[in-house]
C-alpha cells in the first residue's frame, strides 16, 4: 500500500512538473520563427515555431518574437502587447487576398494591461496585388494603444480596402501610431489612413509613401511628419479632412496627379517642404493649407485660403 501511495504521488508531481514546463513554454518572454521549424514546437532558440501566429500563442504578453532566418512567416492577428523584430532577418508576410496584420486591441484580453502597445520592426509585407490592407488597427475601450512601425516594406495591395496601414481607432484612452524608415507603395486606395475618431498622435519619420491612390488621408488623425517622402500618388500627396491636422517639416510632396496637399475641413502647415510637380499645389475646402514661407514650390503660391504663420 505504502509502495502504491508513493508511486501514486510521484506520478502527481511529475504530472504537476510537466504541466508548469508545458506552462512555462507556452508564455515565453522570447521566442523565435525560421523558415524550417514547426509550430509543434516550443518556438524557443533551438526549436523555433514555424509562423507569426504559431509563435505568438506561445508568447508572454510584453513578450518578444524574433526571426532566425529569411522565411515567409504567415499572416498573424495581434492580441496582446508584443514586439515582432525580425532585423538583420529578411522576414516577410505574404497577405495575397487578405490581411496580413491585424491588430484589434479590443480583442488584447490580458488581464490589467491598461497601456497596449504592438511594435513590428523589419518586415516585408507583400499583398501580391491582392492584398487588402497590409497594418489594420482598431479598437474603442478608453485605455492607452499604441503601434511602432520600424523598418518595414508594405507592399502591393490593391483587394478589399487596398491599404498599406488602416487605422480605424476610436478609443478616447489615447491612440498613437509612430512610423520610421517604413516604405509603403502600389496601394490600389490610400497607403496611411487615419479614419477613426480617437485623434490618434501619428508620427512619420524618414519614411517613403508612393505610387498608392493617396499618400496619406486623414479625418481626425494628429500628425506630425519630418524628412519623409510622398511621391507619385495618383490623386494626392497629403489629404487632411473633418478635424485632422498635418505639421509637415524637411519632406517632399511632389509629382502627385492631382492635389499635393487638400484640406478639407482640415489643417496642414508646411515648413522646409520641396512640393513640385503636383497637378495643383494645393485645394483647400473649408480648412487651411498653410506655409511658413520657406518651401520650395516652383514658383506656385500656396492658394488664398491658406494662412502664413510666423
């Protein structure tokens, strides 16, 4: 009997043991994706997950995901606060007839996580002209969000919505979404479009929007936008709407078919912004394009509308 007891109690210790490890694996801090590993996996260093959404079911809220070498790892839907870094990595997404990352914060379902925040850095995303949006965001719960897009590539959506990020937040806790060094370009609509009415804080840095149907397109987004290129677009460079307003500092707004700049409702203030080629400078409709006087426009004055701060 004594025997039985003690055999009895091993194997609930050992039961115990494996289901902590199986615990323990399942919210790691760090994890990591390759090209041949397998979602069967632990996704740690040595036997790493084979996808985005494999890894990050495995994953510790504030946790990391890394890359250990150049692969295609899967359209993935973020709900909780996490880093993807596949830097030094060629890591891509191909999102043909969908989306390839989603982030619904009012889906983020850890407990106490009252400041929410997604960082992806160095990703290639490609829609294969079928894509549909390449960064969709949403959420309305009134607690902090926020998306740090770095060193990215968003590429060739042109399905659905056919936009490279749709943030569509409306969330009074406060929305921020930060871009830098990120390519977006071949958007069959808008390539960054800020539609919600959260008055999201967006900042865009050192960043190219190109070749989409508008560069950027705003109804209550706040930005601010230095050194950053928007070129090419076959309506316009920067359109502001409803309450959206757009500092434009150090970038380039040129050779867009229709508009370099509209407002609509909206605000944008240009400083030290070589804007050329535009089929018009700017339309302004009920808001204000404005300039400080020290852009290079070609000799095209910014419309009567506008204002001349100091």
């Amino acid at each position: 009997m004594n025997k039985f007891r003690f055999t009895l109690r091993m194997l609930v210790i050992a039961t115990f043991i494996l289901a902590f490890t199986s615990l323990a694996q399942a919210q790691a801090t760090r994890t990591w994706v390759s090209g041949v590993g397998d979602d069967a996996n632990p996704c740690s260093r040595t036997a790493p997950c084979k996808t985005f959404p494999g890894a990050i079911s495995k994953t510790a809220v504030n946790g990391e995901i890394n890359c250990l070498d150049p692969g295609g790892f899967g359209t993935v839907t973020i709900t909780k606060s996490i880093t993807i870094d596949c830097h030094e990595v060629f890591a891509s997404i191909l999102s043909a007839g969908t989306n390839a990352i989603t982030i619904p914060f009012d889906n983020f379902t850890a407990a106490g996580e009252t400041r929410r925040t997604v960082r992806l850095r160095n990703l290639n995303i490609n829609g294969a002209d079928s894509g549909s949006i390449g960064i969709n965001i949403s959420g309305t719960a009134a607690v902090s969000t926020k998306v740090f897009v770095e060193d990215c590539l968003i590429d060739g959506n042109f399905g659905g919505t056919a936009r490279g990020i749709f943030d569509q937040r409306t969330n009074s806790g406060g929305a921020q979404l930060h871009l830098n060094n990120t390519t977006v370009r071949n958007m069959g609509s808008t390539g960054i479009s800020v539609n919600g009415t959260a008055n999201t804080k967006v900042s865009i840095s050192n960043s190219r929007v190109a070749n989409c149907l508008f560069g950027v397109a705003s109804s209550g987004g706040k930005f601010v936008m230095f050194n950053s290129v928007f070129v090419s677009n076959s309506t316009t460079g920067l359109d502001s709407e409803g309450t959206s307003t757009m500092d434009v500092d150090h970038c380039v707004v040129s050779n867009n078919g229709t508009s370099g700049f509209v407002a609509v409702g909206g605000t944008i203030r240009v400083s030290n912004t070589t804007a050329v080629n535009n089929g018009t400078l700017a339309t302004v409709s009920g808001g204000a394009v404005s300039s400080y006087g020290n852009n290079q426009t070609g000799g095209t004055a910014f419309p009567s509308g506008g204002t001349s701060p100091s």
